[in-house]
C-alpha cells in the first residue's frame, strides 16, 4: 500500500491480520523507520570508538599482551604525546605499574582474567617535564567477546588526574607534621622518620660507604622558661624560631660536610622541635660517636652567640642529651629513652653541656630504678638485716658501743650496702618506715646483750638517723616507745645526723633534737668535717658527739716510714681539743692501722671505729667482742 512503511516480517505461527502490532510487539519485532528522525544513525561499533575518543576521562585499550592497541586524545594530553605514538607500546611503561612488584603482580592478574580490577595512585611525568598525581584504574572489558574499539579479549586503563587532590592532601599533612612557631618537622614526624631509618635496610651501593648506625642529639633550652615568663610569650617564639634557625644551620652544615667525605649529604639530617623547648636532631647512617659530639660541640657554640630579637639581645645556654649506636637491636623506643636519660645527666651534670649516653652509668640507673620500685615492698617483706660495727676507746680498746649498720638482702642483687638504697629510701620516704625498723631492732638487741651479759659494762647503740624522719614523722615519740617496748636506758642510745642535716636546723628539727637530748639520748654529728664545719653554731645545738670524717683518718700518710705528714694530724688534733672544751666526745671512723690509732690516741681521740678493730658483723660476733680487746675482722 502507497504511502506505508514495510515492516518486518511476523514470527512463524504468529496471526497474518492486518491489525497494527501494539508497542510492544513493535519493540521486539523492531520498527520500520517511519519519518526523517527515523533515519539509521552509526553503527554500534562507530559509536563506541566516537565516544571513546571523545571522552575526558583519559583512557586506553590494552590487549593481554599489555601493548596500548587504541588510546584517546585525552590520554595524550595528559602525557603531553600524541596519541598515535603511544600505540603498541606497554601500557604499564606508560603509567608506571612495573615500578614495585605488588602493582606488577596485581596488573598482571588482570590481564591474565585472574583479577577484576586494579586501583593505583602513580606519579607520572608530562612531556614538558611537569609531575602528574594520577589515580589509574585497570579493568577487563565489559563483554571480551562483545565487538568494540579493542577487539576481543582486551583491558580498559583509565587515568584520573588527581594532582590538586594530592597538593591539598600534602599541605594538610606539612601543616599536621610541622610545628607553626619554628617550621620544623613536629614530634610526629620525627618519630615517623625515626622508625623508618630503624626499619629500612640501608640503600645499597658500594661506592658509599653504609655504616648501619644512627645518631641523636636531644637538647634542652636551659632557662627558656624564665624567658617566657618575664618577656612573654611572643619573645619565646621568636627565640624559639631563632634556635631553630641555628640548628638547621649547624645540621646542614655537618650533612654537606660528612656528604663531601660519604655522599651522604645533608639529607641524613632532621631536625625537629618535640615540644616547649626541647629540640632534636637525627642523624641517619652516623659515622660514629664522634661525629655525634663534634655536631653537639657546634650546636653549643651556635647558641651561646647572643639573639636579637626586635631590641631585646638574649643569651641562652643548651643541655644535650647524646646517643649513637647501631640500627640493629634499636627500637624507636629503647633510643628515646637513652636520649631523655642523657639529656637528663647533663642538666644533673651542670647544664649547658653535652653528654654522651654511658651503658655502665645507665646500667647503674636502671639498678637504682628497679631497687626502688621494690624497696617499700621488700620493708614489708622483711629483706633488711641489721650488721653492728664496734665503737672501741682509744686508751684501752675496749669495745664501748656499737653502731648498727642496716643491709638489704636483695632476692636479684644480693647483699646491698647503705650506700646503694638509703638515698632512694630517703627520696621517696621508705626511710621513715625503714627507719623506725632499726630503731626497733637495734635497741632490742642491745636489751639482750645487756640481759646475757650482767657482769660486763652495757653497750651503747649508735642508730643512724636521716633528716626526712625527723620532719615527716613523730620520731621523739618513736624513740620513746621503742625504749619502753625494749627497756633498754635511754643514755645507751645514740642517735647519728649528717652534719649537712644538723647544721642550719630551727624550727622543727632542732626542736625535736632538744626533746630528744632531754629524754637523755645522746645526739651525734656523723662524717663532721665534710660539710658546713661550724663548730659556734655547733655549741647551741644539743649535741654530745662528733664523729670526725673518715677522710681525715685516712690523710694519716707517712713520707717515709717513719715521718708522718704534720698537716691532717694538726688539723685533727685542733678539731679534738676544740670539740673537748664544747664538752663534746669524739670518734675517729676509718681507723685501718695501728699507726692511726696511735697517734689518734696521742691526740687525744675519745673512741675508734673501723677495720683496726672489726668490721660490720652480726650481733652473735659482738657478743665474742664484749668480754675483751676485739680483734682485727
């Protein structure tokens, strides 16, 4: 019929009416085309290459060889190439997917049809030499046998510039990895760095040489704090800013000269700030100790140049804190550690200084650590024992008293001496419980030797006493309780203070030691001659007892054998003469030799205590002691 389409051919066994076929039956029989719109447009294949190399998104076919077969002129304006050039190349060459091995294996899977996708961030390089951040995805073709612009069996790469997205995420992570006052890396990035040098093998090349060491130089503002507080805060940045300028100054120039012998560079180098006015330096890869403490050297010499800072000139000193050792067996941990405890030792040491990490004195320091985390619990637990060394007249060397010397029976470290725990013991205040442990012991074992040796003269007992129990606790009524439980007569007690303790007491302590010589304890300076040595201020104070330094004994020298030298026994003999006319008695400790009692006696010396006569033992030897002249232990 004029004027009608023809239209396609019905089904087998489908009606021949010549009903029109409703819409849907048009759609699956496909219509004719009926008017100018409805004229053929590009075949499917036509339109699949138009739209590819028409699109933004830069794309590219790659075959299961990986060669590029088809790219877009969008691919090649992003590499700067034309695109035809790129052809037949190897895709992953193009966007650096053969650059580590995990991308290598996981773009392979893809190609193989192992994988359905890859995802990746590379760096890429324009033509004009710019960097390109890029996002590359990898995928297999929606349909490999499907007709398309690759033919069958190939991978679609596509690249997203994503170079403003990184910028953005790179000025984020500077401003949360800086420090705003000084620039420098912050704390977290310092020990990001640090953890990376610990945990990366060191690049090898035989033409540098690789020492497998690392380096740290923590310092310490000393005074900054004085400095914030009386010019203000905005001075301390701008102090704070200058330091670092100095100390970006003397890495740098430590890195180009260690680089011109190593090839190292500067870039070995970090320098941070890790808080307030604590600074760092890295150094990756050190040569040594040496070069640690040469860098320390300059860094000092750095800042004892004086700052002007908008009119005001200030000087300022540093305490640093330095370690080196070897990479392998060093945690980020284990190293800030030696550095804080450095830094530590030379703020103890006199400040603005360096100083070196000491295995052995850090080896003392951990010993110190662990002994008092422990001491209060080893009080409870009983560990302490009481040693009693003889107090002898220097006449007749018969044994007049005894002091009670304390030991610490150490489950790891064993037998401890007074010197190695009393100063934690007093820091901490275990002294005062430990204190009042000795008291208790020591008068109740003078109570027995008095009871089971009726016949004999009693024995005094001399108990050390530090100056922390004097202000923290009630110890008048302590030594009043102790003496009633025991019995023991309080003129056979004497309680021993360091001079440094007694000297200069009011208030309180002297207080407390007029109570105590009240109740008729004798009061005893211990190691006089060491300290303040004021023998007028020493006649207001209720002491009965000077025990002369053991320094002084020692200083007993023979030129020859048979000339002493006059000087420390003059100085002695005037200490004695002048300590009997305050009515005061003295003891000599650390008498080693019968040449030293001898003239001690000569001089006038009331009492002797040391290795002459015995050293410290248990109360079953002092016993052995009473009845006679001790003998040498």
């Amino acid at each position: 019929m004029s004027g009608t389409s023809e239209r396609p051919a019905a089904p087998a066994g489908a009606s021949t009416g010549t009903a029109r076929p409703t819409v849907t039956e048009r759609d699956q029989q496909g219509a004719a085309p009926s008017g100018p719109d409805d004229r053929p447009g590009p075949s499917e294949p036509d339109a699949y290459r138009a739209a590819f190399q028409l699109a933004a998104l830069p794309m590219a076919v790659v075959d299961r060889r990986g060669r590029v077969v088809r790219v877009n002129d969008a691919m090649g304006a992003l590499l700067g190439a034309d695109p035809r050039s790129l052809v037949l190349q190897p895709a992953a060459d193009l966007v650096g997917l053969a650059s580590d091995r995990p991308t290598w294996q996981s773009y392979s899977e893809v190609l193989d049809g192992t994988r359905s996708r890859l995802r990746c961030t590379r760096r890429l390089k324009h033509a004009d030499g710019r960097s390109v951040w890029a996002e590359v995805t990898v995928v297999p073709m929606a349909d490999p046998a499907a007709r398309g612009p690759a033919g069958a069996g190939g991978v679609l790469l596509s690249v997203t510039d994503i170079s403003d997205r990184h910028e953005l995420r790179e000025r984020l992570r500077h401003l949360r990895l800086h420090d705003p006052v000084t620039r420098l890396p912050n704390r977290a990035l310092f020990f990001e760095r640090l953890s990376t040098a610990l945990e990366t093998p060191p690049f090898q090349d035989d033409s540098l040489p690789r020492h497998g060491r690392i380096g740290l130089c923590y310092l310490d503002l000393d005074g900054f704090k004085a400095v914030n507080d009386t010019l203000g805060h905005r001075v301390g940045d701008r102090l704070l800013a200058a330091v670092a300028g100095r100390l970006t100054d003397c890495a740098e120039a430590d890195g180009h000269h260690r680089g011109g012998d190593h090839g190292v560079g500067g870039g070995g180098h970090l320098v941070a700030r890790l808080g307030g006015d604590e600074f760092a330096i890295l150094v990756e890869d050190s040569a040594g100790a040496h070069q640690l403490t040469e860098l320390a050297h300059s860094v000092l010499t750095a800042l004892q140049r004086p700052f002007d800072l908008a009119g005001q000139r200030l000087s300022v000193s540093a305490s640093i804190g330095v370690v080196e050792r070897a990479t392998a067996g060093t945690s980020p941990t284990g190293l800030m550690q030696a550095a804080d405890t450095t830094l530590y030792w030379a703020k103890a040491d006199g400040r603005a200084r360096w100083t070196l990490f000491d295995p052995e004195r850090n080896a003392h320091r951990v010993t110190r650590q662990a002994l008092s985390s422990t001491l209060r619990a080893a009080v409870e637990r009983g560990e302490f024992t009481l040693e009693y060394q003889p107090l002898v007249g220097m006449a007749d060397e018969v044994v007049r008293g005894v002091e009670a010397l304390v030991r610490w029976n150490h489950p790891q470290f064993g037998t401890l001496a007074p010197n190695r725990f009393v100063s934690i013991a007093e820091e901490d205040g275990t002294i005062v419980q430990l204190g009042r442990w000795v008291l208790r012991t020591a008068c109740r074992q003078a109570r027995r030797w008095q009871l089971e040796h009726p016949g004999e003269p009693a024995l005094f007992i001399s108990v050390n006493v530090a100056v922390r129990q004097i202000r923290d606790s009630d110890l008048v009524a302590d030594v009043a309780e102790v003496l009633a439980e025991t019995g023991l007569e309080p003129a056979l007690l004497q309680l021993e203070l360091t001079e440094s303790a007694v000297m200069g007491s009011s208030g309180r302590p002297l207080r407390v030691l007029q109570e105590l010589s009240d109740m008729g304890v004798r009061i005893a300076i211990d190691d006089f001659g060491t300290g303040y040595s004021n023998l007028a201020y020493l006649s207001r104070l209720p002491v009965s007892v000077l025990k002369l330094d053991g320094s002084f004994v020692r200083g007993f020298r023979y030129e020859d054998d048979s000339h002493p030298s006059p000087a420390d026994e003059t100085i002695v003999e005037a200490m004695v003469q002048l300590a009997h006319r305050l009515g005061l008695t003295v003891t000599a400790e650390c008498v080693e030799t019968s040449g030293q009692a001898e003239r001690l006696r000569r001089i006038g010396c009331d009492t002797g205590q040391g290795w002459l006569y015995s050293r410290a033992v248990a109360p079953e030897r002092i016993a052995e002691l009473i009845a006679g002249k001790p003998q040498a232990g």
